[in-house]
C-alpha cells in the first residue's frame, strides 16, 4: 500500500496565506536531493551579498555551477541494478500519474523518488468535456471554451507551444474521465467548481476545474490533490509498480559519450548511502517539480523575481515530503540532470513565475474576480479598468504609487451579485444572498480588518496612508461615471458601473509589499508535445522524457489563473496521461 501523505508535514493551500483570496496551487511533483558542486571558474550566485548582484550582462552566457556534472561514481560502487520498461523520478502528481497509466497500459514501471511520501499541493483539475459535466448538464466542449482558452494564451503574448495545449485540450475529456474513474475506485469523489461569469466578457469561464473529496476530507479545492496523489500511489502500488521511496536521483546514463539514448538513473539510497542503477528499457521520466529554491538558476532564467523575491525565498532549502509551501517547492534537480545529458532549456525567456495576492481584502465571488468598485491608489487616484482577475491585477497594482492600495464601497454594492459564493464553492453548492454578503462585511469590520462609517468623509479618515481629498474627488468623479454610464478614465463595463452613494460606507486596503507571493516558478526544460525533451537543435533525446510544472513553453509572461487548474489538469494530468499511454506503446 501506498505511504499516506500527512497535512502535519506542510500547510495546506489556503493555511499558509491569510485572508480568503489564495488561488490554486497547481505545483505538484516529488524532487530529487543534490545540486553540483561549484567548480573553479565557474559563477555562483551563492556568492552574492545583495539582490541582484549576479545579474550581469553575461547571465545567459556563463558557466554556472549548477550546469557543471557531478563525477560519475565507479561501477563497483553500484551495489544493486534494478531494470523496467520505464524509470519515472518523481512521486508528485505528474510523475504518480505517468506511471499509474503507463502501468494500466501493460508496462513494467519503477518509480525512484527523493521523497517518503506522495506529494501534491492545490485541488483544481481543468478539464473540459467530461463525463461529470455532461451528467450536470453542462455542455462544455473545446469549442465553448475556446473563448477561455485562447484569452489565457493571449495573457503569454501566444509565446506558448500551443501544440502542448491543443493536445491537452483534445485529450482532456478522456483523461479527465480516465482519471475520475480511477479516483472512484480510490474511494475518491468528484465534484465541479463554479465558473465565473465576467461582466466584460474577457475571463469569461463555464464550469470546467473538478477537484476529489471524500468525507474525510470533503473540501477538496483545498486539499484534494494530496487525496489524488494518494490515490494514484495506491493504485500503482495494488496493481504491482514499486516505489522506490527516500532515494534520491544523482544523474542519468546517456550512451555513447552523451550523444546516444538515455538508458538509465543512478540513484543513492538515503538511510544506506548505497548507489543503485535503475534501467530503463524505453524511458526514463522526470518529473521533479520546480527549481525556485536554486538561487543560480532563478538569477539566470526568472531575474526579475529572483531580484523581487531575493530575500524571501529560503535558497537552498528542499522539504521533499513538504505538501504545500510558498516560494517554491525544489531546487530543479531533474532540471540539471537533464542539462548535464545535453537537453536545451525552453525557448520562452524569462520562465513564468505563479504570483498571486495572499488575501482577498475585499468583497469577491470566490477566487477570480479582482473588486469591481473602485480601486484606489495611496495618492487618492485610480490606476487601472477595476474589471479583470485578482492575479492579472498583481502587476497593476505593484506599479503604483505608495504602499497600499485601497478599496471603497457602499452598502448597495452587494447587489452587484444576485448570489455570493465562497471560494471553491461547487457547483450546486451554498450561495449567500446580498443580505448575507453584508453580514459577511460586517464580521470583517469586527474584526478590524476592513472599515465601516456613516459618511464618506469618516471612512476615509479611517484609511490610514490614503490622500483623503484626492480619494473623495476619485470616488465624485467615480459616482459621476455611473450616472452617465460611461467611465472615462478606464472605461470600466456599464453594467457594474455602481456609484458609492448608499450608507453605510466600506473600506479595505491591501499592503503592496506583504501582499503578494511568489508559490512557484514554471517551466524549464525544451521537450515537444510527445514530452520528449529536446536539445539545442529541437532534436528529442532518445529515452528521455518529462512532465508536469518543469514541462518548458507550457506558459510565459505569467501563470495567470484564469483558467483554475490549468497545470494540475494540463500537465500533471492529460500530458502526464497521455505520456504514459504512449510509452507502454513503444
């Protein structure tokens, strides 16, 4: 049976953040232990004594350490040679995944992980077409959602390999179905998460992210991918894959002096220190999770967080058996390996950082929506259309003048929706009504985390760090837009144009430095829609596969959320599926 994950080794996805407003963590995957050691001649950002102080000119061309190989141990060192038809090295969501459907499939699978246990984090799963949605009546196919889709990849600027999505997209309602299946037969259930409804019609989303509970843990858009990697252990281990737990991968064999097929792993027992060969007859698969915890490879591939979240990030810190942790997760050690035998990295520059607000300081139908009303910076004045995503807005407000941002809305604003929802909320679930939202509103105030007052003049006295007067000439000329039904500075969408006119009168902000987190950075290495990962000249590698968030060009600009699960349902599971389908095949 397989190892049950424990929420007393990490937080869960909403636990570590405070407030209501964490979007999903999609970042699964087990890593491995170990980065090369530094040579002489070589660059090491573990150097550097302040932010940014590697990031020269020449940070794209120099040697760093982390792309120096270790040395090889001897053959006499190898006390044991274990073989499969494939070697997956990982034991997240992506890995578990490959290996229980290459294993369904009729192929002898191994599984070598650093970790002691299956490791996931998050809960949504996107997917579209499934046999779920049809039994809800919901009729969502690649067609309807295309809107949803194509909008996500705009937000990358297209700089996506949109051959990876359209093979996520056309696979997804039988993967999606795939796995529902083996979850049931987990004891696990399925549910649906609400879609979201935008007024301008950009982020526009039918109900498409399924998420696994049981009653044990019946909130499964919070922690229903550690029941899922369970699961997928479980399901291996009962139909005859091992897992090789608490053995950390070191390097792969490529033959013919790294020019031929990736054949094998040399991997190190933890508790004995023996070295032990894992074979692959047709593939070996990483599947390690991020890199975010390697100062090195940050500076030269994310620069701009590396400097933004420099301090912050625990550098070098790996918890192999952590379930939910911010700022990363690993420090790309399947990255490496797979530089070390010649793969290339991806094509888009910079890889794209999942950031999101820590909190929700603000009325909101569950986790997209960023306040429709007014959005104010310290200086009393607006900065962007208030109409669009919590983590789209990230940016916008990270550019503005002051500290915080703020907030301001009136009583009659909880009629901007005829039902409230709390995050996560399934569809078919609890709704609030406009009256029961302004309770919500009122515990806040008790709380004395938002603000409430009979005047406008009296709330915004309340707001520390606000330019009162530049504030009440934003919300008369705010109020005057609405009247006409034109916004004229941003042109906000008429119909939630809602003037602050009816007390009593609400008020929040958020603190620009501490409100925002790094949770992980995605993509790394250059493979095909096969997942074959590739070298500098696109030629795949013989052998040598991955998946999951280290997939490259799966992303770029940013993870947006705009799609709830875009990872765990993309590449941690349709990929991952299809992947292991196809190696049983070969």
């Amino acid at each position: 049976m397989s190892k049950k994950s424990s929420t007393g080794t990490g937080l869960s996805r909403r636990s570590f953040v405070t407030g209501a407003g964490m979007l999903a963590l999609a970042a699964g995957g087990a890593g491995l232990v170990g980065c090369a050691p530094t040579s002489k001649g070589t660059a090491s950002a573990a150097q550097d004594s302040a932010a940014g102080d590697t990031l020269t000119a020449d940070v794209l061309d120099r040697t760093w350490s982390f792309e120096v190989p270790p040395e090889p141990v001897s053959d006499d060192e190898i006390v044991e040679t274990i073989t499969a038809d494939v070697v997956v090295i990982g034991s997240g969501m992506s890995g578990l995944c490959t290996a229980a459907s290459a294993l369904e499939s009729g192929a002898d699978v191994i599984v070598v992980t650093a970790g002691s246990i299956p490791v996931a984090r998050g809960g949504s799963n996107y997917g579209i077409g499934s046999k779920y949605q049809k039994e809800l009546g919901l009729d969502v196919t690649p067609e309807t959602s295309n809107h949803i889709i194509r909008m996500t990849q705009y937000v990358g600027s297209l700089r996506v390999d949109q051959k990876k999505w359209a093979r996520w997209i056309n696979n997804s309602a039988e993967s999606m179905d795939w796995m529902i299946d083996l979850m049931a037969g987990e004891g696990l259930n399925v549910g649906l998460e609400r879609g979201y409804d935008d007024p301008a019609g950009f982020l526009t989303s039918l109900p498409s992210s399924h998420f696994f509970w049981n009653d044990e843990n019946p909130n499964g858009t919070v922690n229903g991918a550690e029941q899922q990697v369970n699961a997928y252990a479980s399901f291996f281990e009962k139909n005859g894959g091992t897992i090789h737990w608490n053995t950390p991968a070191k390097y792969l064999i490529r033959e013919n002096d790294n020019t031929g097929r990736v054949s094998a792993v040399i991997a190190q027992r933890s508790e004995s220190g023996d070295y032990v060969k894992f074979e692959a007859k047709k593939a070996v698969v990483l599947a390690t999770g991020d890199f975010t915890r390697d100062k090195e490879m940050m500076a030269k591939y994310s620069p701009a967080v590396y400097r933004k979240y420099h301090d912050s990030i625990p550098w070098g810190e790996v918890d192999y058996d952590a379930l939910s942790v911010p700022f990363g997760q690993f420090a790309g050690d399947g990255h490496k390996m797979a530089l070390w035998v010649g793969a290339a990295w991806q094509k888009v520059y910079p890889c794209a950082p999942m950031e999101t607000c820590v909190s929700i300081p603000f009325p909101s139908t569950g986790e997209v929506t960023n306040f429709l009303g007014i959005n104010l910076a310290s200086d009393g004045k607006r900065f962007m259309n208030e109409c669009t995503s919590v983590a789209l807005s990230a940016d916008s407000i990270a550019n503005v003048a002051g500290d915080k941002v703020f907030y301001v809305w009136d009583s009659n604003y909880a009629s901007i929706h005829d039902e409230w929802h709390a995050i996560g909320a399934a569809v078919g679930g609890a709704t609030l009504t406009p009256e029961e939202e302004v309770a919500t509103w009122d515990a806040k105030v008790e709380e004395g985390t938002w603000f409430r007052a009979d005047t406008i003049d009296e709330l915004l006295a309340q707001l520390s760090g606000l330019d009162a007067e530049a504030a009440k000439a934003s919300i008369e000329s705010w109020n005057a837009y609405c009247e006409q039904g034109y916004d004229e500075e941003f042109q906000v969408d008429p119909s939630i144009l809602k003037p602050i006119l009816t007390p009593p009168f609400y008020g929040s902000f958020l603190e620009k430095d501490t409100s925002f987190m790094l949770l992980t950075t995605c993509g790394g290495l250059r493979c095909n829609e096969k997942m074959q990962v590739c070298d500098d000249g696109d030629a795949p590698i013989d052998g040598l596969y991955c998946t999951g968030i280290m997939t490259g060009d799966f992303y770029s600009n940013t993870y947006s959320f705009s799609i709830f699960g875009q990872n765990l349902g993309g590449v941690c599971c349709t990929l991952s599926y299809l992947l292991g389908r196809d190696l049983a095949q070969l």
